[in-house]
C-alpha cells in the first residue's frame, strides 16, 4: 500500500473528484485545497463516502490559490510528497470575455502554487493541460511533439503554464513535472454518485446532452455539419474520465522514477467520435430522444482532433479502457440520479 501524501489542487470539480477518489482507494492520504468556484463540497462529502474506510485518509481547505498565506498554512501544516494541479477557469467562451480573469486566476494561482511548493522543498507536479494546446492540428492523431497554439486567452493560459513549468524545471533540474494534456472528458464514476456539474449553460457537448436528457433544455444546437468528416459534425477524443483519473495514478507513479524532467502526455483514447456518433451512443444508453437544431460552426472549432496514445501507454503504462458506450451510460447514471448535478431544482439557474 502506497502511503505518501498529494495536496490537489480543484479537487472539487469534476475531474479533480474522479482522480481524488482513486487516490484513496490506491491508498493516497489527499488534501485538497479549492475555492468551489465552480465546485461544490457536496461533491468532496461524495467522494469521502464512496472511499469508505479510506475516505478518513481525505481532507480538504476552501481556499483559492492566489490567497497565498492560506497555500503556506496548508504547506505548513502537512508535508506533500506531490501535486496535482487542477485548479483553475475553463471556459472558453468567457475566456474571450474575461481575458484578465482568467490571466490573474490560472497564471497567478500557479505561479503561487509553485513558490511555495518551491519554498516547501515539494518539487513534483503533475499539471492538468488540455488538448487545446494543439489548435487546429494540420493531421492527426495529435502527438506530444506537434507544434503549440492557443485560439483563445483560456487556451493560452495552459500554453503559458506548461512553458513556465518548463522553464522551472530548467532553472531547477530536481524538479520532476509531468503536463497531461486532456482530451474530452466525459463520463461519470459508474456510482452515479459523482459527475460533471457546470454552473450555467454548459459550453461541452455532453453536459449539454445529459441537461437536454433530463427535460433542462428543450434541444441540442450542433456547431456545424459540414466538416469533412464522416456524417459531417465535428470529430473528438471523448475519453471517460474514470480512465483519465487512472492517467493521473499512473504520472504520479512516473514522478518517483528518476530523471524525469519535465515531461508531456497525452491522455485520450486514440478514437475518433463524430458529435452525431456521440449523440446516437447517448440516445441508446438512455432511451431519451435529444432532439438537435443544426446550426452553424462554432468560431475557433478544430474539424478533427484525437490523440496518439502511444507515448502515455509507453512510459506511464496506462491505456484508456472505456468505450463510448459506458461513457454515455455513466453518463447517464449520473444525469437520471442527479438531475441537478449537486444542486437541487430551486438552486440551479436554468
Ligand atoms: C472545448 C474547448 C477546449 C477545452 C475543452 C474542455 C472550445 C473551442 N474548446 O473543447 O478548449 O479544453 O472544451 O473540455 O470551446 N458541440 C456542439 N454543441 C454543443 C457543444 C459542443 O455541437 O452544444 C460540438 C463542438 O462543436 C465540438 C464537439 O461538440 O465539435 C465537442 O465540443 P466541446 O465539448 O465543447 O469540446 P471541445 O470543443 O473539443
């Protein structure tokens, strides 16, 4: 049994639950440190119960990372031997609103996340990157050597952190540092216990299917159905995220081997799914029609994106497992359970 201690960063939100939870059951004591800003503690008061007697090993700090006595109080009072880094905004369309925002909340909360890591003698990080970083891929599958872009300020604020974690670990080569970059998260655990709960309208395409699913709203808007791709609709790596918080067993793993640096994975399936191919997936595991106005391209949209897996698979001994029938399936578990995430009717804002 593994007993070292990770401090998580968003633990809260919907892939920081997922990857907290198999941390305790892989025997982790985990801290997490959120400001459940777009998280809920019902979502942490969830996990502890589904870890049962290794729930005991979680803790956790409302706290936003920018608040940098309260990240050194949390460094104080506990000796990490890792980070998994999660926190931070990720909405595009807002991003493009509110670059400040999103600069001061995803640049600054890092940047203060790794000096007092720095000024703690904690030296191992794992960040959450995204797939995004790609752009718009001249080819795929998307491997970790293609080249970089940002379509909008969120993008570049993952941009910006993986050159700053590079720089970093150049200026400071016992850092160890492993950027994971995501591709689409879906899915819940099979509990239908924790899942996916945006605040709002959600801007992915799966929280969206599951809202219309439940009677929240009235149809699916598709972005485009004239992309050179098999019935026309946009192409992704859809990967459920129980597989994902696995990838985030499997880095912390790599992170004790020596000679790390600072290094990239992807963490996607290698598949490519078309929205429509999603949709009729979610339609047969829920029995739900999802009725669809088809409308235009949504600006800054890649045609198609998928990753290489095989560097993950390779070097962090991880493969995704799960198809796009059991993602939609937990999916749906998650959604019929919880129709209003971990809200209730008259708290949501629909
Ligand atoms: C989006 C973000 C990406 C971010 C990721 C996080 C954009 C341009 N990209 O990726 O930066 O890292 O989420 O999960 O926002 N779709 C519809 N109708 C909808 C919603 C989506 O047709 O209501 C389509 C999109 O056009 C796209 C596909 O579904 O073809 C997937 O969209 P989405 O779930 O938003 O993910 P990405 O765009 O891949």
């Amino acid at each position: 049994m593994i007993s070292k201690t990770v401090l998580v960063t968003g633990g809260a939100g919907y892939i920081g639950t997922h990857t907290v939870l198999q941390l305790l059951l892989a025997g982790f004591k985990t801290v997490v440190v959120d400001n459940f800003d777009n998280s809920s503690d019902v979502a942490i008061r969830r996990v502890k119960e589904l870890a049962g007697e290794f729930g005991n090993n979680l803790s956790f700090h409302k706290a936003d990372l920018r608040d940098r006595d309260a990240l050194e109080q949390i460094f104080v009072s506990t000796k990490f031997d890792a980070v998994i880094h999660f926190a931070g905004l990720k909405a595009v369309g807002e991003s493009v609103q509110k670059p400040l925002l999103y600069y001061n909340n995803n640049l600054n909360g890092t940047i203060t996340l790794l000096e007092v890591m720095a000024a703690h003698g904690c030296k191992k990080l794992v960040f959450s990157s995204s797939a995004t970083v790609y752009g718009w891929p001249k080819e795929v599958p998307c491997t970790e050597e293609f080249p970089l872009s940002a379509a909008n300020p969120y993008g570049r604020t993952k941009l910006i952190i993986e050159e700053i974690c590079r720089d970093v670990y150049n200026s400071e080569q016992d850092w160890k540092i492993i950027l994971l970059r995501y591709f689409n998260p879906v899915g819940a655990h099979p509990s239908g216990y924790i899942g996916e709960d945006p605040r709002g309208i959600p801007n992915n395409l799966m929280p969206f299917v599951q809202q219309v699913a439940v009677g929240r709203r009235p149809t699916l808007t598709v972005f485009g159905n004239d992309y050179n791709t098999i019935d026309g609709t946009g192409v992704r790596d859809f990967i459920h995220v129980v597989d994902l918080a696995y990838g985030h067993i499997a880095a912390l793993l790599k992170l004790d081997e020596s000679n790390i640096g600072c290094e990239v994975y992807n963490l996607g399936t290698g598949k490519g799914t078309s929205v429509l191919e999603m949709v009729r997936a979610f339609e047969q595991a829920s029995g739900k029609k999802i009725p669809l106005l088809m409308a235009g391209r949504r600006p800054g949209d890649a045609e198609i994106v998928y990753a290489s897996t095989e560097k993950a698979e390779r070097e962090l001994n991880w493969k995704a497992k799960y198809g796009i029938d059991e993602m939609c399936r937990d999916q749906w578990n998650w959604a019929s359970k919880n129709p209003y995430g971990y809200g209730s009717e008259e708290d949501s804002t629909d």
